[in-house]
C-alpha cells in the first residue's frame, strides 16, 4: 500500500508546478492551464485524505466532485475572458496588456 | 478495536477482525501503513508510474515553448490524475476526472488556443522576466507544505479505503444538497457570463 504522505507530497509538487506556471509564463492561456493543476492538486490531497478516512465518511470525494464544478465553470469564464482580451488586444502576451499602467 | 495489535503477538481473533476490514481508530503503532512500503507490491508500482506521469506532465506543461504541446501534456496530466484516483479507491471521481477534465475542459481549452493563436513558426519567449520569483516562490510552497506533511504525524491514518459510489451518492443528495444546488445555479451564471462575454460586439448591432 502507497502512504499517505506520498500522495501529499505528489500534491504539493502538482501545486508548486502551478504556482510556477501561473507566475512564470507570459501566455494568458496557460495561465489559466496552470490554475487548472493547482485545482488538481487540491483534488489529489482530497481524495487521498477522503481514503484514509473512516469508511463512512465521504466528505472528501463529495468536495472533490463539488471542486471540479466550480473549476469548469471558472475556465468557462476565464477563456471567454481571455479570448475577448486577445480580440481587442490582438496579442496573448499578458506582459503586454499595460493599459493601466501607462 | 480496543486491544493494539502488532506490538504484542496477536491472538488467533485478532487475524480474523483483520481480514474482515482494516482498524482505524484503534492504531497504537505508529504509522503502520509505514513498514508495508518495504515490500514490492502492484499498488506501488502503480504509484510510482502514475506519480512520474502526474509531475512529469505537469512540468511539461508550464515549460513547454509550444502551447498546444503544453495543452496535450495537460491531458496527460489529468489522465494520470484520474487512474491515481482510481488507485485510491474513488471510481466515481475518476470517472469524473476522466468526463469532466479530459473530456470537456481539455476540449475547451484546445478550442480557445485554437481560436487565438497565429500559426507562425516564430513562437514569443515562454516566460515572464519575473521566472526567479516565480521559481523561488514555487519551491518555497513547495518547501512548507512538503515539510508539513512530513512533519505531521498522521496518527489516524491506516490503509486506504475505497469509497462506495452510492455512500457518495447519498451524501450529495442529502447532506451537500445545499452546495449541489448553489452549484447548480453557479454553472447557469456562468454559462451566461461567458456566452455575454464571448459576443462580439458589432453582433449587438445588427440585432438592434
């Protein structure tokens, strides 16, 4: 049998390769892409603490299923978002969407 | 579930309440699942290759130059999630997995590199100037939580334990009624969010 731990551990990366991707890459799609892994990740730590609870309690699986909802409606959102920016901006870039700044 | 077992020679009952279910509550060892990594078994395998396909895939997808490369990796990604799932005894959150996010969010997201990307060979630089800030910032989250889960003591946790899909089933339509609906009513505002925001605008218009 696999640990407990080391699906946390598999979680944790899974978090921190999102956290990275989400702060590192200068396309809006894949950020959104990254969100979705760090979705995953919470998901993963879920479902492995769900399985290691007593047999009755299902909370886990529940909140998983419930977060995977809520996650295709974001990216729902999120790319029509981000395809409305690139029609008007013409560009994926996010460094390059500085309207505010300037 | 009273009497520890593996510190003392266990009595011939004590095998037979074994076989029948793993204790939870009743682990005096500490952490027994422990000393069952030793030996070799199908299950590991199986985590192992799922593990490398999980964090390799993901790796890929914030490194990846191409983003259609990235995206492909990403259901390689979500697919090796979804068979950890099923290691882990959940069928239905697999099933999930499998429907929800390779089936429908891949899809959507492949839709929307498709719509937006130029097809030109000279690809921008991947990353943004602040990458060793995100890289500390990755490690260092990654740093604390790892170091939380090898610190805490899971005393609680024995063998993994499959789900029942109708215990699961039961739950939603009862106890998490209430979220399942305000879910329900989110996905509705979601859909006319992104159907509002996905219009163009001359199409207003010529409506008008």
């Amino acid at each position: 049998m696999v640990s407990l731990e080391a699906y946390l551990l598999v979680s944790a990366l899974l978090f921190a390769v999102g956290t990275f991707g989400f702060m590192a890459r200068r396309n809006a799609i894949l950020m959104l892409i990254s969100i979705e892994l760090m979705f995953n990740a919470v998901n993963l730590s879920l479902v492995a603490f769900n399985a290691h609870l007593p047999p009755d309690a299902n909370a886990g699986a529940v909140f998983a299923l419930m977060v995977m909802a809520v996650a295709a409606a974001e990216v729902t959102v999120g790319l029509a978002l981000v395809i409305a920016i690139i029609r008007t901006r013409q560009t994926a870039e996010v460094d390059q969407y500085s309207d505010l700044k300037e | 579930m009273a009497e520890p077992y593996g510190q003392i020679a266990r009595p011939r009952n004590a095998c037979a309440r074994i076989d029948r279910g793993p204790i939870r509550a009743g682990h005096r060892v500490l952490e027994p699942h422990r000393t069952e990594q030793t030996t070799l078994d199908i299950s590991s395998v199986l985590f192992f290759l799922l593990a490398v396909g999980v964090v390799g895939a993901g790796i890929a997808v914030v490194t990846l130059r191409n983003i259609i490369h990235s995206a492909v990796a990403m259901m390689i990604c979500f697919g090796s999630l979804a068979g950890m799932y099923a290691l882990l005894g959940a069928p239905i959150v697999a099933a999930a997995q499998v429907l929800i996010y390779l089936g429908a969010i891949s899809v959507l997201i492949l839709f929307a590199i498709m719509l937006t990307q130029a097809g030109d060979a000279n690809l921008p630089a991947p990353f943004h100037r602040q990458l060793p800030i995100a890289l500390v910032v990755a490690l260092a989250v990654f740093g604390l939580v790892g170091w939380a889960v090898i610190q805490t003591d899971w005393a609680l946790a024995g063998q993994a334990v499959g789900a029942a899909v109708a215990a699961i089933a039961t739950a939603v339509f009862t106890e998490y009624a209430l979220p399942f609906e305000i879910i329900s009513l989110l996905i509705l505002v979601a859909i006319i969010g992104s159907i509002y925001l996905a219009r163009r605008p001359e199409e207003d218009e010529r409506a008008n």
